[in-house]
C-alpha cells in the first residue's frame, strides 16, 4: 500500500490513519525518552497530509528520500571545498 500510487478509498484511508496513530503512541511509549527519528517523524506528521491532500501515500516510499539524500550529498561533496558562506550561496 505505501508503494503503490492507486488511491486509498475512503474506508482505507482511515484504516492507515487509525494504524498509524497506534503505532506511534506505541513507539514514542517504547522509546527512549519519548524521543523518535527523522523517519518516525515523517511517517508521524508528513504522512497525513500526503493522504488527506492527494488520496494516496504511494509516492511517499523510502525510495525517494534517498535519492535526494544522495543528491544533497553529491552537492556537499562537490561543494565542500568552499568556505561556509560560499557553500550556502552556492547550494
């Protein structure tokens, strides 16, 4: 389901939404103090709205999180000679 860009009915919708809220009182319960990772994080608040705005969360797979990480990171590499100021101008 979270690979796949068909639209949730309505029904499902709520179903993922009802899980997720679950599983995240679950995991922010069960972690060390309360905290949570950048993936929770997106999958926490991001998420929602991906679903309520465009009926889907298909296009919010991993995969393309790290294709932009891997892009940032090219750039950092390809920029990391410059002074700190440079950088942010540059990027």
């Amino acid at each position: 389901m979270l690979r796949s860009p068909k639209l949730l009915t309505p029904q499902k919708q709520v179903k993922l939404l009802d899980d997720v809220d679950h599983f995240m009182e679950v995991y922010v319960n069960h972690s060390q103090k309360g905290s949570i990772t950048l993936k929770m994080h997106h999958l926490m608040e991001h998420l929602k709205r991906l679903l309520d705005e465009f009926g889907t969360v298909g296009l919010f797979a991993e995969d393309g999180a790290v294709s932009i990480r891997a892009i940032v990171n090219t750039l950092a590499r390809h920029f990391a000679s410059l002074d700190k100021r440079r950088q942010i101008r540059q990027i």
